[in-house]
C-alpha cells in the first residue's frame, strides 16, 4: 500500500483545523440539526396525529423517515425514482415507505 510521506517539519496540528469547519461538515451538522427539531416537533405538536406523534417521542420515528419527504414531489413519485433521488436501495426504500404509509406520513396509489 503506498502512502503520501508528510514532512513533519513543515506540518501543523493547526492544519487539521479546516477539517472542523470545512463547508461539507458544517452543512452534515445543519442537516442532522434540523432532523433532529423535525422529531422533536412532531413529538410535542399537537398537528401531528396522536399515534406518530407517539412514535417520535419514543424515537422509532427517525431521520430516514423524515429523508423520504424530503426527496418526494408533491405529485408523487415511483419508488424507484425515489430510491435513485436518495441513494438508496429499492428494497429499503420500500421498507421505509411501507412504514410510513402504515403511519399516514406517505400513501401508496398504483
């Protein structure tokens, strides 16, 4: 396996510095963020029907769920096209719409 030699002369801890506030890891932060307060509002507000709002207090409710409205058009979307969108398998994008339409977040039409 070959590795790039550094020259430790020249290196800095303070270089790693960019890693902490590079723009790719600032936003992975906002995203899991905002994940977060979506579950934390659909657990106490009282919009959200009973039995989901139950489900994200008890934290069985998770941002995967919450990633399939993010990638779904309003007018609908086969779930092979929304797999693709969200970089997931058809079969675990099934498994993720199976359960939120058993929750009414999603419905299935043929």
């Amino acid at each position: 396996m070959a590795k790039k030699t550094q020259d430790k002369s020249t290196f800095h801890p303070s270089q790693l510095g960019w890693r902490q506030t590079h723009l790719g890891r600032l936003l992975g932060h906002a995203l899991r963020r905002f994940d977060e307060r979506v579950l934390t509002l659909m657990a106490h507000n009282m919009d959200v029907p009973l039995a989901l709002s139950n489900l994200a207090a008890r934290g069985q409710v998770s941002a995967a769920h919450i990633h399939i409205t993010r990638h779904l058009p309003l007018e609908g979307a086969r779930l092979s096209d929304l797999a693709h969108s969200a970089g997931m398998s058809k079969q675990a994008m099934g498994d993720l719409v199976t359960q939120c339409d058993a929750w009414g977040l999603v419905t299935r039409s043929p």
